[in-house]
C-alpha cells in the first residue's frame, strides 16, 4: 500500500492518491452503522498506506459518516488527505428529496464544513442533479461557494453529458463519479469522451460491484436487513 501512486484528478491543480477510500459503507446502506473505535484507526491506517483521497457525503447516515471523517482527520490528518464530500440529497418527512437551489447549496456547504470540522472542503460533488431547475443555477452558487474559499474544486455525481457541459461553462467541473466497473459500463459510451475532451476527472464508485468482485455470490448470505443491496 505504501507505493500508492498520485495522481491529477481533472485539469484544475487537484492532485489525489489513484485509489480512493470510499467511507459510505462504515456509517449507512451496508448493513448497520461500524463502530467509530473501529472505523477511525481504519481511516488512519488507510491514509498512512498512502490512500489519502477520502469520499464521504451528507446524505450518509445522514451526516454521521461526515461526523466520523471530522474526528479521524484531526491531530495533523487533515493535512495529509484530500476530503470529498456531497450535498443534493436529503430525506423529508420520510422521502428523499433531490435539491440544488442556492439556499440549499450554501446551507449544505456549511453543515459538511462545521461536521467535517474544517475551514475548506477539497472536492465539493453536487450528488444527484435537481432536475427542477437549471443546473446553471447551482453551480452560479458553487461558483461563489469557491470565491469564497469555502470549497476549492467542484464536482458533480450521475450527470448526462449535456448536463456536465452546462456545469462546466459556468465554472471548471474538476471530477465527475459515476459508478462505474465491469458490469456497470454506462459511462464508456458518452461521460468519459465528454469528460475527456473537457479535461474533467472521473472518479468511480463501486469499481468492485458494490463487494461482489472481491467476495463472489456468498457475500449476498450475509446481508443484514439495513444492508439496501439485497434490493
């Protein structure tokens, strides 16, 4: 691990380790939440084997897993790593809701910011895409978000090509997530020539099928009743 490589993400300055430690799984979706005196010594030792680029989202938990990155990075980890986290999904009332107006966007910007417990988010994705309004709308805010030292590189998750090149001229979109392995190959036909063409990053979630590729069929034995991908 300690030979991890590093890596441009996208053609705006942001520099990550090649593989990323995506940190959804500790606090929600898969199974019940892990216990923190498990998770942070996990993330630690993660970012000293050289994985320092870390994925997390207000959606997780929600905000748990957010809360769980905030302590493991302190005491001199902060500088070490490269913190990606997400806003545009929440539950209302029981309903998820999708948002991307600017309200929203800055209200969430300073939740992750406070939970975190940093001044600067690395890499801010809006999660899914607020279909209700332009997305030029909220990426008018992100743009402003970055203005204001708040976040340093913007990014967007499960986003058309049309959609991404619309972001993109509003402000340089640094990475794209897209789920993305060897039996999810949406992207390969339109994303990745756009994001190519464009100078945009791509980071894949869920490169090992969400655990199937590193566990095989048996995993699908084990899965608790919180755990969603039994759906």
């Amino acid at each position: 691990m300690a030979g991890v490589r590093r890596i441009k993400l996208g053609s705006q300055g942001l520099e990550v380790s090649a593989q990323g430690l995506g940190c959804m799984g500790m606090s929600a979706f898969y199974g019940p939440p892990k216990a923190e005196e498990d998770m942070i010594p996990l993330i630690q030792y993660a970012i000293s084997s050289g994985i320092t680029f870390l994925d997390t989202s207000d959606f997780y938990g929600p905000h748990t897993n957010e809360l769980l990155l905030g302590k493991a990075s302190t005491g001199g980890w902060r500088e070490k790593v490269e913190l990606a986290t997400k806003f545009g999904v929440k539950f209302t009332d029981g309903k998820k809701e999708i948002l991307g107006d600017p309200a929203y966007v800055r209200a969430a910007c300073e939740g992750s910011l406070k939970r975190l417990d940093i001044d600067c988010i690395d890499l801010y994705y809006q999660h899914r895409i607020d279909t209700k309004l332009p997305i030029e709308v909220t990426m008018g805010e992100l743009k402003k978000l970055v203005e204001e030292g708040k976040i340093k590189y913007i990014g967007i998750s499960e986003a058309s090509a049309s959609t991404i090149r619309r972001a993109h001229a509003v402000h340089p979109i640094t990475a794209v997530q897209m789920e993305w392995s060897l039996w999810t190959r949406d992207v390969e036909e339109d994303i990745v020539p756009t994001c190519r063409e464009l100078g945009i990053g791509i980071v894949a979630y869920s490169p090992l099928g969400r655990g199937f590729f590193s566990s095989g069929p048996k995993m699908t034995e084990n899965f608790t009743k919180e755990d969603f991908r039994q759906y």
